[in-house]
C-alpha cells in the first residue's frame, strides 16, 4: 500500500513539474508596457483614472469645426485590438471623425489591477470621451462583446448617443467547454496561457469564413500577447461573461427610440446567426442585414459590403435632424 501511494505521489510530482515546464515555455508574456515602450510603438495614448489607454482619432483636415461632421465610435470584442476595425476606420475617416481604442488588458493600454468585466469598459469608454472633450452625440459601433458594452454603455448614457450599429453581437454567451474549464482556479491561468491564447493567434479561421480574407491575422493579433497582463485580462473577461445573458439590456435598447443598425455573418461559427431572431424581437424596428459568405468579422470580410451601409446608415437624417 505504502509502495503505491508513493507511485501515485512520484507520478502527480512528475505531472506538476511537466506541465509547470511546459506552462512557462509557453509563456509569450515577457515585455512590460510602459513609457519606454509606448516611445518605440508609437500611438496616441491618454492617461484615465484606471491606467494609460491606446486610442487614436482621426481628424478631417479643414473640417474640424464642420457640424455636419460626425464622431463615430469604433468598440472592439473579447481579445481584439482596435487594429480589428482597420477596414471600417479607414473607410469612415476621410468624412468623420473616428475614435477606436483599446481595452484595458488589450492592444498597448495599460493592464490593470481590476476586474476586467463589462462596466470596466463602459467606464473607460465615458472616461476616454471626457478626456478627448467629445461632447456631442456619438455614432457608436459596437463588434462581437462590444456590442454588449455598447448597448450597456447607451442604456447607461443615452444623452451621448445618437444611432447605434450593432456587429454579430454578444447576445448570450454560448455554452463552450473552454468557458468552464477556466472557471477552475490553477486551470484556467494554465489553459489561458497554453491553449486559448496560442488558438487566437493562429484561429483566423474561426473568426472568418475564407480565412485568406484576413491573412494577416496572427501579425495584427500576436503582438499584445507579448505584453504580461494579457492572459489575465483575457482569463477574467472569460469568467465574467460565462453563463451571462444580456437580454434586458438589449430590450432597453429597444425601447429606447434610438436608430440601431444590425449585421450579421451567415456563416458566423462564434454567435450563430440564429441569435440575431433573439435581438430583433427586442428591437422590432432594427436594420437588419444579414452577409453572405462571411462569418464573425463580416466588416473585415466583406468590407466592401458592410461599411458603406454604415455609411449610410450615419448620414441618413432622423426625424429631429430634418425638424432641426
């Protein structure tokens, strides 16, 4: 009996010290973001209450001062850098002005010391809007989990937003082995950094339907998994949103009277296209359009397609506009 327990006891040793090996070999977290660094990357970078945010804001040359000249505002998802709206900032910036950032934990903002769930980054959306003195009514945008955060963000400061566009958002979050496993205290750090963060730097494929629509995912993703923090950042998003639903925040979002733009990727494989019924029971008079051959990320895919109805949508006239 003695002999087996101490079998058993040598083999879970064993087991610890390889995966414990295994775990700091594949840890990519060796750079410190800081103003050093910050010098070499270049950017805009603007300090909150909570750490440095990475943004960047466009300006229309000669138009500044132009009323006609709208702020739209671009909100990431779950893991991305503002580089995930490069299609429809370029596209959207020679007419208006164009804010994006970074989440606290992702691209070059600061991570911190905080639970990085949803209200951390409505807050640091109404903080960066404060900061850069925008104050007129914004064209929100909001992608995947930012489309939760915009809609959390609208019922919480309806006087700062004008129209609404909603992409493949977060509606619920899906029921996924991954989202429980990391639920596990020790385990969760060690998939985070072992599995999940190495499967978005090389998962072009479950974002987009042709992954050669975006074929430099992994150069535009990897570098702010370099940065110690991330995989935190990523972990405890994770834990927040599992098992979240949504719903009440987006029937708010219905009923309050505001213009909402809907898109969604037929061959989305993150949120199903069948949620997309969920939202616009919510928000009976949404725009809804649906992109063919496209999955997750339909205005990087199919750009050409989706950002001149953004387009459009933020230069149409409502009611009060044309009273005014």
């Amino acid at each position: 009996m003695k002999s087996t327990i101490q079998k058993v006891s040598l083999v879970i040793v064993m087991l610890t010290i390889g995966l414990s090996t295994f775990y700091m070999y594949k840890d990519n977290e060796t750079l410190e973001l800081n103003a050093e660094s910050r010098n070499e990357l270049g950017g805009q970078y603007i300090a909150l209450s909570k750490g440095i945010v990475h943004y960047e804001l466009s300006d229309i040359a000669g138009k500044a001062n132009d009323k006609n000249s709208q702020t739209v505002v671009l909100v990431n998802g779950f893991s991305s850098p503002m580089t995930i709206f490069d299609p429809t900032f370029s596209y959207l910036k020679d007419d208006h002005k164009v804010l994006r950032f970074d989440y606290y934990g992702r691209g070059y903002s600061d991570r911190i010391d905080s639970s990085y769930d949803i209200n951390l980054y409505v807050e640091q959306l109404h903080e960066l809007l404060v900061a850069l003195n925008i104050e007129e009514q914004i064209y929100i945008i909001g992608l995947s989990m930012g489309g939760a955060v915009v809609t959390h963000f609208t019922n919480r400061y309806p006087d700062q937003v004008k129209k609404v566009s909603l992409i493949d958002p977060l509606f619920h979050t899906p029921n996924r082995a991954d989202l429980t496993l990391v639920q596990i205290p020790g385990l969760g750090e060690y998939l985070a950094t072992t599995v999940i963060i190495p499967d978005m730097i090389t998962g072009a494929a479950e974002f987009v339907h042709d992954p050669k629509s975006f074929p430099n995912w992994a150069e535009k993703f990897s570098p702010q998994t370099r940065y110690k923090g991330f995989s935190d950042a990523i972990l405890q998003t994770a834990r927040f949103i599992a098992g979240k639903n949504f719903k009440s925040e987006y029937e708010r979002l219905g009923k309050s009277g505001k213009p909402i733009q809907l898109f969604w990727g037929v061959e989305d494989k993150v949120i199903p296209i069948a949620v997309a019924d969920d939202i616009k029971a919510l928000i009976p008079n949404v725009e809804y359009h649906t992109i063919e051959q496209a999955g997750h990320l339909p205005h990087y895919e199919k750009s050409e397609q989706v950002n001149p109805l953004i387009g459009q949508f933020i230069n149409t006239l409502t009611p009060a506009d044309k009273r005014n």
